[in-house]
C-alpha cells in the first residue's frame, strides 16, 4: 500500500518510517513519460503523464526496500556516486511542489549537487 505525501505530517512520517533513508543505496530508477504525442508535424508535451519511480534500499532498517514515485515531475537528476544517503530532504515549496533530495541542503545550487525530483504528487511503500 502507498502512502501520499501532501502535509507536513506525512513528511515527518515518511522521514520517521523510513529513518530519513540513512544508509540507503538506490538500487533502482525507473522513468516513464506517456505524455509526448504527435499533432501533425509538431509535438505535444504534457508534464502531468510523467513518473519516477526509485528503489531504495535502506540498511539502517534491516535492508528494507523502499519504493518512492514521484508523478508530474518538473525536474529530477540522479546521481550514482555509490555512496550511502545519509539524510533525506522532502519539503513542500512555496509553488505546492514536493521537493525530495537525497541530502539536506539550503538552497538549489546545493541540492542539484545531490539526486533530487520536484513533483506534484509524491508517494512511497515498503516493498514486501
């Protein structure tokens, strides 16, 4: 069962139930974009059919796999420097979108270092 992220109690508890992904590695990346459709000889794009979807997994929790999906994406990067995530940021910016970056950082410049998505929805479940 997935679990939304809309307030910022379902932040704290995404962060809570996945101990902020410390020591998690991503071990799987997965983007689709059905948005793209050809009218004639142009092209139409439309953002809100895009999904990310990552693996996470989290040895700090007994190797638990985490499944995060982000749809309706305005920009992402992921990066694979093979080193462990040792603290998450997820915030919910002054445009509504939900931020998610594998490190906290204070500013954009800093977090674009670093894997990161901006989404409308955002949404996450333990793998079974």
């Amino acid at each position: 069962m997935f679990n939304s992220v809309k307030t910022q109690k379902d932040i704290k508890m995404f962060l809570d139930k996945t101990n902020s992904l410390h020591d998690g590695y991503i071990v799987g990346v997965q983007y689709l974009n059905n948005g793209i459709s050809s009218i004639g000889d142009e092209y139409s794009f439309n953002p809100e059919e895009t999904k990310l979807i990552l693996r996470i997994l989290v040895t700090s929790i007994c190797d638990t796999l985490i499944e995060i999906e982000f749809k309706n994406l305005l920009e992402w990067q992921i990066k694979d420097s093979q080193w462990d995530i040792t603290d998450t940021t997820v915030i919910i910016n002054e445009k509504h979108w939900i931020v998610w970056a594998d490190n906290t950082y204070s500013n954009e410049e800093e977090m674009k270092k670093s894997s990161y998505a901006i989404a409308k929805s955002m949404k996450w479940r333990v793998v079974e």
